[in-house]
C-alpha cells in the first residue's frame, strides 16, 4: 500500500487514527519513501501502533501488508476462507 492509499483511507502524517478500516494496532510498512539520510539508508512511510503515518528507518523489523487494486467492474466471489476462497474474474 502507498502512503497516498493510506492517507485516502483515513491514515494521517503524525496523527493518531484508529477509526479507520486499515489500523490493525500494528506497526507496517507502505511502499512510499519520505527521504534518503545522509548515512546512506532510506527513510520510508509507514503505519504505527496508533494508526497515524509516520516514517522511519528500513533498517527495521515491521511486517508489510499486501495490497491489489481492482477495478470497479471487477466481480468478487467468496469469503476468502480456505474452503471458500475469494474469485476474481
């Protein structure tokens, strides 16, 4: 997910939010860059505990969630369970 993505969603930069569908509780990454530092690593957006962005350090362990858009047109069937798993078409 983009930092952009977030922000439409309800994420806001160093603004607590946990009201909106994407806060989870948990610290994750976006795929957005905030700024390159000068000792050579990146410093990304990311989602904090809190559910407001932020940015830190790619020299840190937090997970990412996987994102796909789709079309408005797009058909979805299923619950996305294993017995009965989400169909795209």
């Amino acid at each position: 997910i983009t930092a952009d993505e977030m922000s439409i969603a309800g994420g806001v930069y160093t603004t607590n939010n946990t009201s909106y569908y994407l806060y989870n509780g948990e610290y994750y990454w976006t795929m957005s860059p905030y700024r390159a530092v000068s000792d050579g690593y990146a410093l990304v957006f990311l989602v904090n505990s809190s559910g407001g962005l932020s940015n830190y350090g790619v020299n840190s362990p937090w997970g990412v969630r996987p994102v796909i858009n789709l079309s408005a047109d797009v058909k979805v069937t299923g619950s996305g369970t294993s017995s009965d798993p989400f169909v795209v078409s």
